[in-house]
C-alpha cells in the first residue's frame, strides 16, 4: 500500500508542477504549487517525518502560497494571464529541461549510496527546539531571518511595481 500512496503523491507532483509552469493565468499557477507542496508534505508523512511534514504544510503551503495569491492580489487582476511563449523560446526550455533531467539521473546513477556507519542521533523536541533557536553551525534562525527579510523586500517591491503600474495608467 505505500507503494502505491508513494507513486500517486509522485504522480500529483509531477502533474500539478507541470501545471504550475505552463499555466497562462498566475492565480491557477499559485493554486497548482499548493497542490505541489501539499503532496509534498504528504511524501514526508509516508516517510514518517512528521515534524518536517508539519513544517512543510504550516510555512510552505500555508504561509509562502498566502503569501504568494497576496501579492498577485496586489499586484495584478485575477484574471491576468501570462503571454504566449513564443516557440523558439518554448523549445529551448524544454531542451534545458531534458538536459537538467539528463544531469540529474547522471549524478544519482554514478553516486555510490552507501549504508551509514555512525550511530543514530537522539532527537527529541529538546534537540530540534535547540536547533531551532540556534545561531550555531548546526541552527537555523540566521537563515530563516534572512528568508524573511528577503520575501518582505519581496512585497514591497511588488507594491511599488504595482504603484508605479497604477500611476502611469491614469
């Protein structure tokens, strides 16, 4: 049965993230990467990864995607759609793609995965809370104040395009 619950979460992947790129309207797109994430998250509950399957469905599909239809809310109608992308350009893409895909099965089939030998780590909510909260090598709040600050600086940038749009239309 894990079998099956894995290839149909792939399955919804691949299909909502192929959705996500070549949608023509932005909100569809947004939607499409929530479903994308969500799968996601559901992956990591069949692994048993709880917490990073919390993690996953509580800042990535809750948090970044609100964040992401806000600022197509603010920035531009419902009903935008991107342009047609011309076939040159489509080609290309797809030739990079199937490159990437290339590269990437190359790495994976020439890496020697070998069983760990060291001695599992204790983790329990003392260990994660500490990492968490860390500034050490191993901690986390340094990269998630620069997330932060990065996707803050990311909706005032979209709010002053949107301005801008808005003052030379009238």
């Amino acid at each position: 049965m894990n079998v099956v619950i894995f290839y149909t979460f792939a399955a919804i992947i691949l299909l909502f993230s192929l959705l996500a790129v070549t949608s023509r309207k932005i909100l569809h797109a947004a939607v499409f990467l929530l479903f994308v994430l969500i799968s996601t998250s559901g992956l990591y509950f069949l692994l048993e990864y709880y917490f990073l399957a919390a993690v996953q469905l509580t800042l990535y599909a809750g948090g970044i995607v609100v964040l992401i239809v806000f600022s197509i809310l603010l920035t531009s109608g419902i009903d935008d759609r991107f342009p047609l992308v011309k076939p040159l350009k489509a080609a290309a893409s797809g030739g990079l793609a199937i490159l990437g895909i290339v590269l990437a099965l190359a790495a994976v089939l020439r890496f020697p995965f070998a069983a760990a030998s060291s001695n599992a780590l204790v983790v329990d909510m003392k260990t994660i809370g500490r990492s968490l909260l860390s500034y050490d090598v191993n901690g986390y709040v340094l990269p998630f104040e620069a997330i932060s600050i990065l996707l803050l600086a990311a909706m005032i940038a979209a709010i002053v395009v949107a301005k801008k749009k808005g003052e030379k239309q009238s």
